[in-house]
C-alpha cells in the first residue's frame, strides 16, 4: 500500500508512481551496467539510446510531424522568454504576443529587451479572467511570431482553441502539454518546461520548425542558438540528463496509458467532476469564464476568505497537499496534471464538501 500523499503542487508537480519505482529500480544499477544513469557520460551509446528513445516517444505521442526538430534544453521555460527573440526576430521586425496572464506578460517583458513587440490582445480588461477573442486582436501585418502562453499556471486559463495567423505561432505549453491531442503542423514553435506534464525540472523540450532555425541574431550566444543545440541533437554541452531520462520515462507511461488520447478522455472527467462541484456549491467560487477555464490548474476561492488557513491545515491532515493558491491571486488552486487520477480528485471533492458542511 503507498504512502504517498495526493500533490497538487503546480510544478514541480506528481510523478506518475511507476515512472519513480522504476527509477529507483534502476537508481544504482541500470540494466546491468554496474553505474546509475546520473553517472554515464552523454556520449556513451547508453545514454545516447536513452535520449534518442526519449525523443522518439515524443514524437510518437504528439505525432511531429517530418520538418520539425525536437530539443531537450536546459533553463527551464522562462529561459526561453529570452531565448524566442534572439533566435526569431530579426532586427527591425516586430514579434506579436498575446497576454493573458503573468507568464504571457514576463515573456513580453524580456521579448521587450531584444526587439518590438506589439501587444496584439490583452485579458488585463477582464483581470485576467476570460481570453480575448481572436476577432478582437490587433496583429502586425508580416509579424516575425506570434507569441502565447496556451495555459496560464497560475490564473487557472486555458485556449480552448488554437489561434490562426499568418506569422509563424510560437506557444508556451509548459502547463497542458500531453494532456490530450495536438496538432503540432498548426505551430512553429512549442515549448515546454518539463516539471509539470512531462518530468522533473531543469529540462525545457522545444519542437521546432525547420525554417525557423539559423536566424538567430549575431549577439545570440552560442548556448542559446536554436541551430547549434539541433546540430548537436541537444548536447553542444552537457545535457540535464538524469531529467531527460526521466521525462523518457514518462514518456513510455503515457504510451502505455493510452497515449494521448487516453490522457484526452481522462482529465476530462477530472477537470468536469471538480467544476462540477464548484458550481454546484454555494461555498465555493471559481472566477474564469467558462469557455476559457484550464484543465489542468483549478483555482477556486471560499465563500470567506478567514477561513483560507483552516482548509489548508485540514487538507494537509487529509494528506491533499500544495492547494494554496499562488501568493499573485490567493485563494485556492488544485493543480491536476496528467500524472493524478481520478482518486486525487474524488478525495479532493469528498474533502470540500465535509468543510462547506461544517463552515458554509
């Protein structure tokens, strides 16, 4: 029987429990090589086959299409805030970006830094709480990109919907990545920290374009060019290669899950059976629009805010563990990667209906 706890933690989040009993079956011996993975070389055909393997599942479950490279980088996603300039916008052009919430917006502020940038749509007229629709933006004629953040962690909204534009689509996917079906052909860029759906931190995957690699700006340092870490299939320098391994790892569960069609049908029912609960309940508020809530990153306030602390201490007792909402917006915030089940959820709704009946 585990004795593990149900996190809820938006990142880094839950491991599926197998990915971490087949880890530390392998920690000190893997396969019979007398080293942990931790301790090869990256250049040794060991680990080689891991990555290579890693990539191709990958691939398999999102189905890149040919013409796209697939990077395992490190820096995590906000690196990247920096990165998607010095490799995309010349200089001159100007970079669309949509904000729809706080990571939208550091990325248009580090865009800043390195070129024009033409705030297209912003949700700061509803606070952040609806995405604006496509008719409503104002997108630069021959724009080098278009930038958005498909899944706002922290104020819990999700693109329901993949916007159309002419310039090249560049998408942080960090929070809802391989939580169900996606067609990759529609973007030129998707990128993704790796600490919520995919693995534990350290790690950014990027799938990109072929056409997009090889412009990078003259002052793009090396480490960061797009066109170097393709060359080098991501080991120009020393990969984060005990994450990519695990992310591989993880990889092979989601195939053996059902892929991502199977992740599709089941947070589904997760995200449906706990907004289900807080609409039905009094106690209980969640302030997105409907059409544009997550499905991975539920946020949901009390009736009375006093009693904030309480729940928390009840749900930790309860072992539901990390729902305090992000210190930016307060509250509540479950966070339900591909990695939690259904159980996770049951447990979550049994708990806040007994603390609406004893408070509400």
């Amino acid at each position: 029987m585990s004795n593990r706890a149900f996190n809820f933690c938006a990142g880094p989040a839950a491991l599926p429990e197998a990915v971490l009993q087949r880890a530390q079956a392998e920690m000190l011996d893997w396969r019979g090589n007398g080293l942990s993975v931790m301790e090869m070389s990256h250049r040794s055909d060991e680990y080689v086959a891991i990555a290579e393997k890693a990539e191709q599942d990958l691939r398999d479950l999102l189905s890149v299409p040919a013409g796209y490279k697939v990077l395992f980088l490190q820096g995590g996603a906000s690196q990247q805030f920096a990165q998607i300039p010095l490799n995309l916008l010349p200089a001159g052009a100007t970079a669309d970006y949509i904000e729809t919430g706080i990571w939208s917006k550091k990325a248009i502020d580090e865009a800043r830094r390195y070129g024009t940038v033409n705030v297209a749509a912003s949700g700061k007229a509803s606070d952040f709480k609806a995405i604006p629709k496509q008719g409503e933006w104002n997108l630069s004629p021959g724009a080098a990109y278009v930038h958005y953040a498909s899944n706002e962690t922290i104020g819990g909204l999700e693109f329901q919907w993949v916007p159309e534009t002419d310039a090249p689509l560049v998408v942080d996917m960090s929070s809802d990545i391989l939580s169900r079906p996606l067609d990759v052909s529609k973007f030129g860029m998707i990128y993704a920290g790796a600490q919520k759906n995919i693995g534990p931190s350290g790690l950014v995957v990027v799938i990109i374009r072929d056409d997009l690699l090889g412009k990078a700006h003259p002052l793009c340092p090396t480490m960061l060019n797009y066109a170097v870490a393709a060359e080098n299939g991501s080991m120009y320098n020393t990969p984060a290669s005990y994450s990519w391994y695990l992310s591989g790892l993880v990889f092979e569960w989601l195939k053996e899950q059902g892929g991502v069609v199977a992740m599709e049908q089941r947070n589904r029912a997760k995200k449906d059976r706990l907004y289900g609960f807080i609409d039905a309940s009094s106690f209980y508020t969640n302030p997105i629009a409907v059409a544009d809530r997550s499905w991975m990153n539920v946020p949901f306030r009390l009736a009375d805010e006093r009693l904030d602390k309480a729940f928390l201490a009840g749900a930790d007792e309860r072992r539901l563990l990390n729902l305090k909402g992000h210190r930016s917006v307060g509250g509540m915030r479950a966070s339900i990667y591909n990695a939690l089940g259904m159980e996770a959820i049951e447990a979550l709704v049994t708990y806040m209906a007994e603390f609406e009946k004893e408070h509400g």
